[in-house]
C-alpha cells in the first residue's frame, strides 16, 4: 500500500480497552487460588489458547483476512472461524485487519500502529490501552484499510458484534464446568481469564519481540525479525521476517528448521479439500542459477494447487 497517514497525535487512553484488560489481567490472579485449580481447567487453557490464538488470530484475522493467502471452500466456512478470532478478545476483524495493514504499510516508521521504536511497552500492548487520534476504528479508517471487508455484510456484523464472542465463551465455560462437575470457576478463570491473557501476551510478542530480537534472513525495509520461541508460542506466527518479506505467503517458516504448525495446518486443510488457492514465496537464493528457480507461472497452472509468488522487500 502506498497510502500516508497524518502525523500521530498524543495517545489518549481508551478506558474500554484499559477497563477490559485490566479488567481481565486482575480476574487471572484468580488462578493463584489453588481452589480454582483443575487438569481439566488446564487443558482447556491450553486448547482455547489453540483454537482462539493459533486459529482465530494466526489463521484467520492474520493469514486469511489480512493477507487472503489461501480461500476456504466453501467461503461461508470463514464466518464461524471469524468468530473465533473474536474470541481471543482482540477486537473485531475489520479493526485487527486495518491495524495489521497499516502496519504493513508502515513498518517501523512513525505511522506504524505498533512499532517497538517507541518502546518495548507500546509495541507489546501500549497501543491497544493509548490510541492516537489516527488511529480510532472508525468507518472511513476501515474504508481506507480494509474496504473488502467493508463490502462483507457478515463481517460488518460481526464487527459491530464482536464483544459478545468472548462474552458467550465466558458464560459457556462456566455453565459447562458447573454441569460437569462443579468445575464452573475453574473453567472460567483457567480457559476464560488465563487463556485470554495467555493468548494476547503471546500474539502481541510478535509485534514486539519479533522486530526486536532474533535473525534477519531477508533485507526488509523494516526491522522485523524470525525468533524462535515466539514462533514456538505463536504457531508459527515468530518467522516474522520471512513474513514482512512475503506478506502474502500462506507458510512463513521458509527453512526447514523453521517449524511452522499454521501451514502444516493450511497444508493438511487442502489435502482435504477444505482450502485452495494458497500462496506461497518463492525464495530468490542469490547464487542459484536460474534453471534452480521454479517459474512462477508454471507453479501457477493447477488452480487449487499453491502458488508461487515473490514480493519486493
Ligand atoms: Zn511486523
Ligand atoms: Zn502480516
């Protein structure tokens, strides 16, 4: 994208946002009360953090509706995934979709949303409690960002709606935890509160962390970096330089070392016929001769087969 951005004003605090989070971060220490301690309250911990994290941010708010690097079939299947993104308590899909864009467009530069130039603090979570007058979700900030989104009538509802998503989760895991036990609080403040806070400190590492610590395979014009432990916490989503130079690329562990479950993910969904048109890098190896390099357009002829793309960096 090649569009500018006005100059950041004076962050004011969202106390929403600062309630919500606050909020939620304070609910977790109920955790510490070994009362409230379940395996079962663990587990669903660790497969809400999957399927709210890895699913509904890193598959679907990030690879598909962001960067649109592979399509279900049927597209209908996107909608329910939405709603689990909605789930990890990041906002609504328009409003993750245009920030993440904008940070595309602006890495590092004094219009990114997000940049660790200004802090290790506002890269990780300043910038979701402080917003800037530029950076307020409303309507023509989505039309410049994310207009295909905008024309979607099931995301303009879901957007509007999002807030119910993790609401409905909450109460869901109380009311199953009463009915399977008397386990309601446990599920509650282990798959409710902790999940949630487990799932935004992860995901947020990546927008702070990654362009801090780590190796630069690829010279981008930003500072982004490929760490592994962020990988290991994001399913993948910690190969954020191999990402920034292939934004659209449905894998970003480019390196057979970097393991990337995302992709297996996307892969294994193809297999079954549940998704087609994945785009994928083409890595430009700088001393391989040419005849080494698959032809972009021939890695394009089977139409529910990946393909190859490269992108400028
Ligand atoms: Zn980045
Ligand atoms: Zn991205």
């Amino acid at each position: 994208m090649t569009t500018t951005t006005a100059a950041p004003s004076t962050p004011k605090l969202s106390w929403v946002s600062a309630l919500y989070i606050g909020g939620l971060h304070v609910a977790a220490l109920l955790a510490l009360y070994h009362g409230y301690f379940s395996w079962s309250g663990l587990a669903l911990c660790l497969f809400l953090h999957w399927l709210t994290g890895g699913i509904g941010i890193c598959l679907i708010y990030h690879r598909l509706l962001t960067h649109r690097s592979f399509t279900f079939r049927p597209k209908w299947i996107e909608y329910p995934m939405t709603m689990l993104g909605c789930m990890a308590s990041e906002g609504g899909p328009l409003g993750w979709v245009s920030d993440h864009r904008r940070h595309h467009a602006h890495s590092d530069d004094e219009n990114d949303v997000h940049t660790p130039s200004e802090g290790f603090f506002w890269a990780h979570m300043g910038w979701f409690l402080f917003v800037e007058d530029s950076s307020h979700h409303t309507p023509e900030y989505f039309q410049r960002w994310c207009p295909d989104l905008v024309k979607d009538p099931v995301h303009r509802f879901i957007e509007k709606t999002f807030i119910l998503y993790p609401l409905a989760l909450f109460a869901g895991l109380y009311l199953a935890g009463q009915w399977y036990g008397n386990l309601g609080m446990s599920w509650l403040v282990w798959g409710g509160f902790v999940r949630t806070i487990f799932v935004w400190h992860t995901t947020w590492l990546v927008n702070s962390a990654t362009h801090l610590w780590g190796y630069r395979s690829h010279e981008t014009r930003d500072d982004s970096t490929n760490l592994w432990w962020v990988a290991a916490l994001t399913y993948g989503e910690g190969w954020h330089n191999n990402h920034h130079a292939f934004q659209t690329s449905a894998r970003h562990g480019l390196s057979w070392w970097e393991v990337d479950p995302t992709y297996i993910l996307i892969w294994t969904m193809q297999k079954v016929g549940l998704v087609y048109n994945i785009k994928l890098a083409k890595v430009r190896k700088a001393a391989a001769p040419a005849s080494s390099l698959v032809s972009a357009a021939t890695a394009s002829v089977t139409p529910s087969g990946p393909r190859l793309l490269e992108e400028a960096v």
